[in-house]
C-alpha cells in the first residue's frame, strides 16, 4: 500500500471514526481489508487442488500461480512453507472512500474500492482460505480492522 501523492491527499477519517466493536457484525461488502496485500506481491491467498476444482479450469489457468520447482527449493532451504499455488495479486488505485486516492495491491478477484464498496468477484467459488482465515466480527477481523484504522490516523499526522 501506498501513500497518496501530494496532488491527491487521501480523505482521512477524523479522530471521533468508530472501529467496529464485538457487537456489531461489520459488513465484508463494506470493508474488503482481508482482500488486500500488506506489500507488493505477486499472490495473495492459497489455493489448493480441491479450490481449483470449485474454480475451475478458466479462472485457474489465468488467476492461479502455481510455485516452480526453483521457488519450493528456495523456500524450503529458507525453512518456508510453500503452497501449491495462490491467487494472482494487481495493484489499482482506490477511486473513493478513507483509502480514495492510495494505490493498493489486492486480490485479483476484489472488485470495487476498499473500506466503501467492494465485491468477491468469485465469492461462491473462493478458496477455502477465504472461508475460514477470517470470519466477520471475530477477534482477526476487528484486530485487523482496528490497525488499519490506527494507520490512517497515523497518516493523517504524516501529511499535516
Ligand atoms: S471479514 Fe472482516 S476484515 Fe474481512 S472483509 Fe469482512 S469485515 Fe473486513
Ligand atoms: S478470492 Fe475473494 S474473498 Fe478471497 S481474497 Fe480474493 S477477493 Fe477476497
């Protein structure tokens, strides 16, 4: 993710915005954070065989990145788990919302503007681990919530 350029400040959420607390179950068609790429990467989340199947074969020749034979040598002589394959990542720049104006890397299957209005564009066929690494309102998710939140703010006192 990155910052805005000075032509194009990001909105800021103000200091009184409310992160979501237990009780209220937050809305993924609103939110679309556990979508998103910390840094620049080429994929996001695993996909195994049985995730391909659901897939199918289309979408997993053009979206699913399978690790070589180099990479899992590399990966395993750094002590790293490799996974059979993940989905593609693209970098887009967000049109509206807290983040309007940042770049971010996502899943290639997140469509719309994070944090405003965003879409799984294969929700019914997702990977397994979009069904379980993140469920909404659960202690990850609020977490996670609740840090992108802090960075905002912590932008905010960058850019003033
Ligand atoms: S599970 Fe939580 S973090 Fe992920 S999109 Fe839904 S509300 Fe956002
Ligand atoms: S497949 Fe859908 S739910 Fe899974 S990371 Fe991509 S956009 Fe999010």
């Amino acid at each position: 993710m990155t910052a805005p350029t000075a032509t194009r400040k990001a909105k800021i959420p103000s200091r009184s915005t409310k992160v979501t607390t237990k009780k209220q179950k937050p809305e993924c068609t609103q939110c679309g954070l556990c979508c998103i790429c910390t840094q620049d990467q080429d994929r996001f989340c695993d996909v195994t065989e049985k995730d391909e199947k659901r897939l199918g074969a289309a979408l997993t020749k053009r979206y699913v990145i399978h690790t070589s034979l180099f990479e899992a040598c590399c990966m395993r002589d750094d002590g790293l788990r490799f996974p059979d394959g993940a989905l593609a990542t693209r970098w887009r720049t967000m049109s509206r919302g807290p983040f309007r104006g940042w770049s971010m890397c996502t899943c290639v299957f997140l469509e719309g503007t994070v944090r405003a209005r965003v879409r799984c564009r294969v929700y019914d066929r997702r990977p397994d681990v979009c069904r379980k690494a993140m469920v909404p309102g659960e202690r990850a998710c609020i977490n996670l919530r609740a840090l992108y939140a802090r960075g905002l703010l912590d932008a905010e006192e960058n850019v003033e």
